[in-house]
C-alpha cells in the first residue's frame, strides 16, 4: 500500500502543478512553483510556439538599410493623461487615452497607443526583451499601439499587422531621471499583484527620448512576448536609451508577483529569427567591434599616409 502511495500522490501534485498552472516567467519557477515557464508556453497557446516569435537578438551587422524607415511623427505625445498604472501580475502596465498617435517610420497606417508596460531584470541586472548583439539592456520599454480604426486590441490582433510595438531600452546612468518620478513613486503603491494607483499626470513624451533622437531604429515582424504570442506586431526597437539610475531600476524588483516573490526577469528570451529579415532605418549604425574598428582606421591611415 505505502509503495502505491508516492507515486500517486505524484501524479496528483504533477496534474496539478502542470494543469492549473498559469504562464509564468522562468524567475518564477521553483520546485514549490511548477508554473509554465516560456519554453512551455506553446501547450496552453500554440501561437507560442510559432515562427515568427518576438523578442529576438538583432546582429547588426545583418540589418538591411531600408529607405522607407523615415522618422516617426508622433502626434499627442506630449498630451498629459492620467491613468491608473497597475501591477497585473507580469509587469507594471499604464492604459494610455487613444489618443496618442503614431505615423510614418515605414508603418503602413496610423497607429494609436493603447497601453505602455515594461520588463526587467533583477535589481538592475540585465531584463530586456530584445536584445542587440547579444547585449541585454537593463530594462525595457513596450508602447503598444493598434491600428487607428480599431476599437480594442483583441480585434487589432487578428490583423497581421494590426498591432505596432514601440520598444526602448533603458540604461543605467549616475543621475536620476527625474521625469520618471511618477512612475517608480507609484511601484511603491502597488508590489502586490492586482493592485493598482492613479498616476500623476504624465505624457508619453516625457518617458521617451526626444523626437530629434528618434531616427534610428530596427524593424521586423513578430510577435506579443506574452502569451498569447498572436503573431501581429509591426516591431520597431530604438537605438537611442531612456536613462535611469541604479536606484530607479531598482524599485521595479520592489514589485511582486501573485506569490509575494520578487517581480524580476519578467523577459521572455529571445526567439529564433527564422529567416525573417530585420530592417534598419537611415540613421541606425552598424555596431563593429572596436578592434575592427581599429584596424580599419589603421588600414585606412596606412593608405592615405604619402608614400
Ligand atoms: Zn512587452
């Protein structure tokens, strides 16, 4: 009878450990916690495990210059909104009012914002989706906007290019950004998962670098990084970083998940491109390493020097 009994009980843990569980992040995987983390995330939503799945390592130096990728224009970008920001249990999210637009960038129609949220690492450590040659940012910033026509992202969704992402990268920089003070003051009203707090008021504009430092960036189709996974985002990733200090990234791994645990690495990992072609708009730089960098110049005085 005692043989009988292990075994069964864990079949009975593991039914519900696997069946019940929601998605979940990998920092969130414990042997207490068996929740499907992103490499299991395909069994409850099969779009997941597509071909086209954001985020992923953009190599530079296999970007395609496309003309077409002109400035952005951002129209009510600088509208001050409030809104509630509130901790859903992945990540800190913020209803944007539709009334924030943007156009051109090489985007096929007027998109309009609907919500910001961001993911991160732990105290500071590396937490960004996408990442650039390799290099993972500390955190980053996702602007989700949907196509102007549509009324709510779940329609916009079924469009194959219904969905358009905006994402930056935030860097670690000795002062603080003080026009980020209503966001990391309000974390502190909000560590447990499903609350939320009025957020003073704010724009978008004031969370993202300067229009003027807007020209270059990457782009591809992909995917939401969350499941669902619905394969309908025209993803645009900026070169240029949002600055935070140390102490400002730090208060996101204040936030908890629906455990108590620490809100940390809420990233999915980068996915595989799968032949997709990742465009650079005029103004992105092929990053070459500093050694190739050198040589060239070497090569280069070398032959201007009169002989
Ligand atoms: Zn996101």
């Amino acid at each position: 009878m005692q043989q009988l009994i292990l075994p069964v009980l864990l079949a009975s843990f593991w039914t519900i450990c696997t069946g019940s569980a929601d998605w979940c992040y990998q920092s969130q995987f414990t042997c207490d916690h068996q929740c499907n983390t992103p490499d299991k995330w395909n069994l409850a939503h099969s779009d997941c495990g597509g071909k086209y799945q954001s985020p992923i390592n953009i190599v530079t130096r296999k970007t395609l210059k496309d003309e077409r990728l002109t400035p952005f224009e951002f129209n009510n970008y600088q509208q001050i909104f409030r809104d509630t920001i509130k901790n859903n249990g992945h990540s800190v999210k913020v209803g944007v009012p539709h009334l924030s637009t943007i156009s051109g960038g090489g985007l096929p129609t007027t998109y309009k914002a609907v919500q910001f949220h961001m993911h991160w690492g732990k105290h500071g450590g590396p937490g960004s989706e996408h990442t650039i040659d390799g290099e993972q940012y500390p955190m980053e910033l996702h602007i989700v906007h949907m196509k102007h026509h549509y009324t709510d992202l779940t329609t916009a969704l079924s469009d194959p290019e219904g969905v358009a992402v905006l994402g930056f990268f935030y860097e670690r920089s000795n002062s603080a950004n003080r026009k980020y003070d209503p966001i990391t003051n309000a974390l502190r009203s909000i560590t447990i998962t499903n609350s939320n707090t009025s957020l003073p008021s704010i724009s978008l504009a004031q969370l993202i670098p300067a229009e003027q430092n807007l020209t270059s960036f990457y782009r591809y189709k992909g995917s939401l990084t969350t499941p669902g996974c619905t394969e309908a985002v025209i993803w645009t990733v900026f070169e240029n970083t949002i600055p935070l200090s140390m102490d400002q990234l730090r208060v996101f791994s204040d936030l908890q998940f629906h455990d108590g645990k620490p809100m940390v690495g809420n990233f999915r990992p980068v996915q595989p491109l799968n032949g997709r072609q990742v465009f650079r708009s005029g103004g992105a730089v092929i990053l070459v390493s500093s050694t190739l960098l050198l040589a060239a110049i070497a090569t280069a005085l070398g032959l201007s020097q009169p002989n």
